[in-house]
C-alpha cells in the first residue's frame, strides 16, 4: 500500500499545472514573422491561424510549444504572456488553464 501510495503522489506532482512564460505565436511560422511581410506580428499570428491552417503556440525562447486551447490565445497573438497548464513532454503540448498579459 505504501508503495502505491508514493506512486500515486509521484504521478500527481509530474502531472500538476506550471506556469510558461513567451510569446503567443503560431506553431507554422514560430518567430519568423517578418518573412511573411504581413505587417506586425500579432496580425501575422492571427493570419496564420484563420487562414493558413496554422495553430497558436507559445515560444519561451528556446522551443515553441503547441496550445491544447485555441480561443485563449488570440487576443495575446504577438504578447508575452504567462501561460498555466500541463506539459505533455512526449507531444510538446501545453493542456491551457489560463493565460494572462506577462508583467
């Protein structure tokens, strides 16, 4: 019992929401926007998504990961902002609980 009880506690803990700060860009052109010459990056974002079949995603820097929400991130297209969720290491998936402006 105790054996199963640490491994329930264990799982509990990899699987708990954690806060990611970036950028909110889409997952088909990450950072590279200005090759697109559709103006700033937030309406390049949002065209990206609605048209070219692009999802939104979160660039911390290093990597871009894709967002299991795509309502949430649009007003932040272009924004760095603080995402909360899970990360599934094996997709490269944010599962989003919310979204806030970075201050």
């Amino acid at each position: 019992m105790r054996i199963l009880a640490l491994l329930l506690t264990a799982a509990t803990l990899l699987a708990a929401p954690k806060t990611f700060t970036g950028v909110i860009t889409d997952d088909m052109c990450k950072m590279g926007h200005t090759a697109m010459n559709m103006g700033p990056d937030p309406e390049c974002v949002r065209k990206c998504v609605r048209e070219m079949g692009s999802k939104y995603a979160l660039y911390d820097g290093k990597k871009v990961y894709k967002l299991s929400d795509q309502k949430l991130p649009e007003p932040f297209a272009g924004k760095k902002v603080v995402v909360r969720g899970t990360l599934y290491e094996k997709t490269g998936i944010i599962k989003v609980d919310s979204i806030e402006a970075a201050k």
